[in-house]
C-alpha cells in the first residue's frame, strides 16, 4: 500500500461509524468479464480474479461487522453465457467448495441460495458439506447465491404456498408477507439493508427483489476484480450518510 492508499484508507476507516454497521449487505459481483477484456485476457480469468476478490470482501464484511453478507455469484440468466464460460464458471465455484471457503470455516457459516436441483448431485454434495461444516461457526454469516434469480425464487416459495392450500394446511388468509418471506431462499434472515452493485450497471439483474424493496443501492463503476476493503468502507460511509424513512416522515 502506497502512503497516499494508507492516508486514504485511515480517512475512509475514520468516516465510518463502527455502531451502524449495516446487518446485511449484498453485493452483486458485476464486471469480471469487462475486466478481463481490458487485459486482453480470456473470462475466465477475469473471474478467477473476481473469486480472490470475494475471498478479500468476505473477509473484510466479517472485520467491519457485518452480520450477513449475499453474494450474487450466478445468476437463473446465467445459463445463456457460452458454454466454455459457464463450464469455467462451474469449474471455479467447485474449485471453491472443495478449497477456498474452507480458508473462511472457522468464522463463518456458510449458506447457498437459488435454485440448487440445475446442479450435479456430486456438486451439491459438496455445498451441503460447506454448509454442514460451518453450521456452528458464529462469526458472520456469507450466503453465496447460485443458479439464483428473484422471480424463479419467488415462484417456488408461490409453489410451495400453493401445494400447502391445496392440501388444506393452510387457508388464503393465511398468506402474510412474513409467510412468504419465510418461504424464500432468506427466510429467517434479516432483510439487506445495502445492496452493493459494482461495474457501473444500474439495475438488480433479478437480485433480491422482495428482500431488497428497502434497501439503500449503492453503484459505482469500479469493476469487481478491481473492488477493494476501501471500496466496502466507502459503500458503508455513504449508507449511513442516507435517510432511511421506509415510507414514513
Ligand atoms: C460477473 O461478471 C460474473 C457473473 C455474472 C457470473 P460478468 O461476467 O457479468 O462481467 P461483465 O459484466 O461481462 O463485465
Ligand atoms: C448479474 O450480473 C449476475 C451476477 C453478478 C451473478 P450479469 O452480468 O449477469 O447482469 P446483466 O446481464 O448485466 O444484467
Ligand atoms: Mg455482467
């Protein structure tokens, strides 16, 4: 770290107020691709950085006490990318259940949400292990999202709702806002409270679309491989600078 990066890092560190920590952030990992493009490198290894660089973040959420962090790995559109992408795709999230999330085991409880039927049952084999594994680790908790997608979520939780009517265990009254967000990939989690999108795309690409009807959303160009401890500071910095009033005065 250069001695202007220190100074910037001790300005940004001293920005942020260690009681306000938001509870949840998600962050959709946006802009590998672009990244690699720049260096005339092939995807692939823009998302092998893209993989270090969630290594780095998760770490640093854990650190500033974040209690639950949600991170936007493949998407249900991700299917459509070539099929060399989505095998080198696969091939890393694998790389990470067998290795990369057992460097994070003893802090932190590992989750996934999406839609895991589209994966290999020796894949899933896998996640249920990390999860298993982690379980009992209270530091913080990091739910990576696979094959996952809003609406795909939230018509499997409709599904669901829907097989309980039918077999009369529950009855229209019944259906509240808190049932159904029990019935997503989150239920039991808090809502996020800041949704972090990076590479200079403005929109939610299907993310957390019920949870997040009040999050703050935070963009910013910087390309995910590029996203950096100071670029999280600085995210947090301006969410509690906002005004949550959730539709009141
Ligand atoms: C995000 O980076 C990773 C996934 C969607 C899996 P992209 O691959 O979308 O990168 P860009 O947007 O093309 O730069
Ligand atoms: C969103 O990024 C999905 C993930 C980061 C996993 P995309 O690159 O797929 O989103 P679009 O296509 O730009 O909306
Ligand atoms: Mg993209």
């Amino acid at each position: 770290m250069s001695l202007l990066d220190k100074f910037r890092h001790k300005r940004l560190e001293a920005e942020v107020d260690f009681e306000n920590i938001p509870k949840h952030v998600a962050i959709i990992m946006d802009g590998n691709g672009r990244w690699a493009k720049r260096r005339s490198l092939p995807r692939k290894s823009g998302h092998a950085m893209g993989a270090k660089t969630f290594e780095v973040i998760s770490e640093c959420a854990g650190e500033l006490g974040i209690k639950v962090v949600t991170f936007y790995a493949f998407s249900t559109e991700n299917w459509k990318r070539d099929k060399d992408e989505v095998e080198s795709l696969m091939a890393l999230l694998e790389d990470y259940l067998d290795n990369g999330l057992k460097k994070l085991k003893n802090r932190a409880q590992i989750r996934f949400i999406g839609d895991m039927s589209a994966f290999s049952e020796s894949f899933r084999e896998k996640q249920r292990y990390v999860e298993e594994a982690t379980k009992n680790n209270s530091g913080f908790l990091i739910n990576v999202a696979l094959n996952y997608g809003s609406r795909d979520e939230i018509t499997r939780a409709v599904r669901s709702i829907a097989a309980d009517a039918a077999a009369g265990r529950l009855a229209p009254e019944d259906v509240t806002e808190e049932l159904i967000s029990s019935r997503l990939d989150t239920g039991g989690l808090p809502d996020p409270d800041l949704i972090i999108r990076p590479s200079g795309e403005f929109r939610l690409s299907n993310f957390l679309m019920w949870q997040g009807a009040y999050a703050e959303l935070w963009f910013d160009k910087i390309l995910w491989p590029d996203f950096t401890r100071d670029d999280l500071l600085r995210a947090v910095a301006d969410y509690q600078r906002r005004n949550r009033r959730f539709g009141g005065r």
